[in-house]
C-alpha cells in the first residue's frame, strides 16, 4: 500500500512524458491518458479503504528519516480529498475526448499531457508533508496551469492569462519567503516537525507566520480581497480547462489553509478568518448577480463558496472544521460539473451570454437536467449534497455562538439561489434560439453528456453517502484540530518499520 | 543574518515590487527577477551563519555552512528561470497581437461597470432635478 501513495504522484507525471511522444495518435493517447487517470482513482480509492482502516500510510522517500528527507502523508483527510481529485480530473478527460477540436474547445494534444502534470501535482500538493515541496506541487500545479490556461493564444486568453500568471507568480514568490521565514524561525521544513515547534514561538511570529500564509495560500484559494484575478481569468479560457480549473485549484488553496492552519495551531487567527469568510461569500455572490454570461456567473460562484470553506475553518471546532471538509469534498464535483453544463450550452449554442441563449429547456433537454441538478445543490437545497454541507456548517455555526456569519451565510444561499434563477430564465426558458455554431462531425455530444452524466452522479453520490462522508470529516477534523496523530504518524516509529508489511 | 544581506534583500523585494506593479510586461519579468533573487537571498540567510562548503570536503559538520538551504535555493532558481522563460513568451505573442507588451483591461468587466455607472448617473440626475422641483431656491 506504501508505493501506491508514491504512484499517485509519479504515474501521472510518467504517463504525461508518454502522452507528449504519442500526442498525434489521437486512439493511442485518449487510452493512455484515461486509463492513468481510472488507475489513480483506483489507487486513490484503495488508499482511503485501507487509511480508514488501518490508519495513516506514510512514504518516507529514499528512506530518510522524517526530519532530513521528503516524506508523503496519507492520512484520511488526504486520502479523501485526493479520491475526489482525481476522479474530478477523470471526467474532465473525458469531457475533452468527447469534444475533441472543436474551436470553443480545446486540443487535446496539448490538454492531455498538461493536464496529467496537473494531475501529478495536485497529488503531491495534497499528499505531501513538507513545506518546500508544497511549494514544488504548487509550480507544478500553476506551471500547467499557464500553460491550459494561455495554450490557444487568443488575445482575451493572453490579457486574463497574464493577469493569472503575474498574481500567482507574486504569491509563489511570498511562498518562497514564508518558506525561508519559517526555516530561519524554526529550523525545519517538515509539517510535523512545524506542528511541534511552530506552537513554542512567541506569539507575535506565530501570528506573523500565520498572517504570512494567509496570503500565500489565500491568493490560490481565491478569498476576499486576494481573489480579482479568479473571474478575469476563468471565462476565458476553453470550458474544459475552466472546469477542472473552479473545481480543483482554488480547493487545494482551501485545503493547505485547512491543513496549515489547523496543524500550526493558528486558531487565534479564527476571527479574522471568518471575518474574510463573510466577506468572501458576499461579495462573490454579489459579482455573480451583476455578470450576464453563464461562465462568468459561475466563476465568481467559485469565490463565493470558497467564503463557506473558510467559515468552517474558522470556527476552530470539530463541527466547523468537519463542516469545511464535507463542504470541499462537495463543492469539487458540483463546481466541476456545473462549469461542464455550460461548456455543453457553449458547444451547442456558440456562446454563453444569457441574452444570446434561450429556451433550452425545451431544446435540448438533457442539458438542462445536467444544469438544474448540481444548481440546486449549489444553491444548497436538500435533498441534494450541498443542503447536507450548509446544513453542516450552520449547525456549527450556532453551536459556537457565531451568530452573524451564520446569518450572512445564510443569505449568501440564498443570493445563490437567485442568481442561478437568472441562469435557468436567461439560458433555460423563453425563446429557443437558434444555434449560432454548425453541427461539428468531430465532437461527440454522447460522450461529453455522458461525462457530465457522471459528475452529476458523483455529486448525486455524496449526498446518498453523506453519512458515511460525515463520520469521515468528523474523524478528519477531530485528528486534525487533536494534531497529535499527524505528528506521532510522520516522526513516530523507526524509518522503515512500515516496509516489514 | 548580516546587515548587508538584510539591505540586499530589502532592496530587491522594493525594486521588484516596484516593477512587478507597471503594466509593460516586460518591466514585469525583470520585477520577478529582482523578486526571485530576493527570496533566494533571504532563504540562503535563513540557514545560519556561512561556513565551509558542506559534505564534500568531509569538513567537521560545526564548520559547515547549512546545505538544505542551498538545495531549496537551487530549485527556487530552476523554477524561477522556467517561469521567467514563459512570462517573456507570452509578452512576444502579446506583442505580436496588440503591437505592445501592456496589460490590457477585461472588456466584459468593464462593459458591466459602465452600464452600473450610467444608471447610477441617471438616479443621481433624476434625485437632482426631484430636488430642485421640491426646493426650487435652494438648488444652487
């Protein structure tokens, strides 16, 4: 079980080295491509029986002890978020076989492999335990990146391209100060080991720290007020990129700011975050209304949500924090395949502007049941996943006391709800229009449905599973805010004692 | 940390910032240099006092100077000079697709923007002249 922790991270990054010889033989490089990201999945899967099981898997790499080499930490919170990850990468993969070179599309000769290398790296940046190779997955994660984001070199992609590569390389470059900030305060790079002693400092640098990769990990995850680039960028780039883009990056932002605040005992930061929470909420919900394009909508969507994340963390509870955990695992299908709904409007009626799109409802029908589901449980209506993570965080909310950003979360939801309202009149009722773009032989409307189909049963899925998914966050947060698991499973024990089995 | 190092850095970051904040791309890509050349200076300074080349000379370990810091400064370089690598390309294409190296504004957002403004400046007009007919002495 040991090597699959290591596979996940390098069978990607592998495959991606074979794609880029074979990218021309379209059959060769679709089988490759989709059968690394099924066996990730697999493994991811098999990982998180066997974590939930038998406990924490950790991979000390070259064999070096903890404390002077690399090592990758599977715990459950990992395991979960990593399974979820690549099956979101999975679906997307095959949103992008089925729609093939069609111009709102992208190449796959290019998006394969690149998005393989995502794949890698978001693998390392959710298994890793060590503070500088977090940096590493986090270039490796942005260097794609830049690259599906800018591929088609159109002009809007080079102007929001330039706007996201300039934001996030300023944010790389404070992570590389934060880095040497915490070496020089500490001595190590290991999480566990800044787990230890990150507690011992003086107060003032522990806030300062804190403070510190807020920002860091803040620009990536899109809060308030680090998140402008976010719905610049976004709706520009082709629907595919887009959707693996709002269902996955700005998550693991939100996961590293689970994972570090929680682990360095930064709750003394807990106001402030929820603070940033409310605010994150409101106003990306706010920017929402204001938009009349279905992508754009939907990207400052991804900001809004981030808000619920972050109030979860805040709270600084096992409920709260258990809340954010569901709250993630929910939000990576529902964002994916919502901004797959719209790549499908996209494909079918050669935009997306609202005014320019109508009646779909009755036109193309499949389309509208691939919208309407995971809309609603955007919006947070049960029965659906995400009444089950609102439901979630407001219990937690009440039960810490935090009336007020219960109250805005609260009408956040139902700001939601109103401006996905405006998407179903603009683009689902009144005339039908239309299409704009020709029938195009070389898409397969099949498969991209088809591929939707399945992300809308996964979010489907975590709501019928959120009992088992809740005993797992409560495990997660309980593990994650008591912090001694982590730092007993990574230090604990003499190197290469887990090999013997 | 030495003083000097604490000016080399300082300054860096200033200039870097300064840079990074223009709008020609390609003053950008020098701000990152300076930025990148800052935090590999300030991840070298984390690592203690400067000593004897660590490890190979087979120097007692008290003499030698840190060497994680050294390796995390040699892949903060690497990664550095790739990504200075693609800001510059896509300055070239910018420029061979506008004719400059500026950052451009999102049309859409400030298609959305104007139209917000214009209907604020409508209500204002409207409360204006509601005011005067209401008050007509005091609408100076």
């Amino acid at each position: 079980m040991i090597a699959v922790v290591g596979l996940c991270v390098a069978l990607p990054l592998l495959a991606s080295a074979l794609v880029l010889g074979v990218r021309r033989l379209a059959t060769l490089r679709d089988v490759i491509t989709v059968s690394t990201m099924a066996a990730v999945t697999g493994m991811a899967a098999a990982l998180l029986a066997e974590v939930d099981r038998n406990g924490t898997v950790v991979l000390r790499v070259g064999d070096w002890a903890p404390d002077l080499g690399i090592v990758l930490v599977a715990d459950l919170f990992a395991a979960l978020i990593l399974l979820v990850a690549s099956a979101t990468i999975l679906v997307v993969e095959l949103f992008a076989i089925g729609q093939r070179r069609t111009p709102a599309g992208a190449d796959p000769a290019v998006v394969s492999p690149i998005l393989l290398v995502l794949a890698g790296g978001v693998s390392l940046a959710i298994l890793t335990g060590d503070l500088f190779t977090l940096f590493v997955a986090f270039e490796l994660i942005l260097v794609a990146s830049y690259v599906l984001l800018t591929h088609q070199g159109r002009e809007s992609q080079v102007r929001s391209g330039m706007t996201y590569v300039v934001i996030n390389l300023f944010a790389s470059t404070l992570f590389l100060f934060g880095v040497a900030i915490v070496y020089s305060a500490t001595g190590t790079v290991n999480m566990a080991l800044l787990a230890e002693r990150i507690p011992e400092l003086p107060a003032a640098t522990q806030v300062g720290i804190g403070l510190w990769f807020l920002v860091v990990f803040g620009t990536k995850a899109a809060i308030f007020p680090l998140f402008s680039w976010l719905p610049d960028s976004y709706p520009t780039a082709p629907t595919t990129i887009t959707a693996v883009f709002a269902g996955l990056l700005t998550k693991i932002g939100v996961y590293v700011l689970i994972r570090f605040f929680t682990l360095m005992e930064l709750d003394e930061l807990g106001a402030l975050l929820l603070v940033i929470a409310g605010f994150t909420m409101i106003v990306g919900v706010a920017g929402a209304l204001a938009q009349d394009d279905v992508k754009r909508i939907l990207s400052f969507h991804v900001v809004s949500q981030i808000g619920y994340m972050i109030m979860g963390l805040g709270l600084f509870t096992v409920a709260g924090v258990a809340g954010a955990v569901l709250f993630l695992i929910h939000q990576i299908p529902v964002k994916t395949v919502m901004f797959l709904a719209g790549g499908l409007i996209e494909d079918d009626q050669g935009t997306s502007a609202l005014k320019k799109v109508g009646g779909l409802a009755t036109s193309k029908p499949v389309i509208a049941v691939l919208f309407a589901l995971p809309a609603l449980s955007l919006a947070g209506l049960p029965p659906f996943s995400g009444f089950v993570a609102k439901l979630a965080l407001v219990d937690a909310g009440i039960s810490s006391g935090a009336y007020v950003i219960v109250a805005v979360s609260l009408v956040g939801s139902i700001l939601t709800l109103l401006s996905m309202t405006k998407i179903w009149i603009g683009a689902f009722w009144g005339e039908v229009t239309p299409s704009a773009v020709p029938a195009s032989g070389r898409r397969s409307v099949t498969i991209m449905q088809t591929a939707a189909g399945l992300a809308v049963a996964g979010t489907i899925a975590v709501a019928v599973v959120a009992g088992p998914l809740w005993r797992m966050s409560e495990q997660v947060a309980t593990d994650l805010l008591d912090r001694t698991p982590y730092i007993v499973d990574v230090l604990g024990g003499t190197v290469g004692e887990e090999e013997v089995d | 940390m030495s003083l000097a190092m604490i000016f080399a850095v300082a300054g860096l970051v200033a200039a870097g910032t300064f840079l990074v904040t223009s709008r020609s791309l390609s003053r950008i890509v020098l701000g990152f240099a300076l930025l990148g050349h800052a935090a590999v200076l300030a991840l070298l300074a984390s690592g203690g006092r400067a000593g004897s080349p660590p490890i190979v000379d087979g120097e007692p370990v008290p003499d030698m100077s840190n060497p994680l810091p050294q390796a995390l400064s040699l892949t903060a370089i690497v990664i550095s000079f790739g990504l200075t690598l693609f800001v510059l390309a896509l300055a070239r294409r910018q420029q061979l697709l506008t004719g400059d190296d500026l950052v451009e504004d999102d049309v859409e957002d400030r298609r959305i923007a104007t139209t917000q403004e214009a209907r604020e400046a409508a209500v204002d007009e409207t409360r204006e002249l509601e005011a005067l007919h209401d008050n007509p002495e005091g609408g100076s």
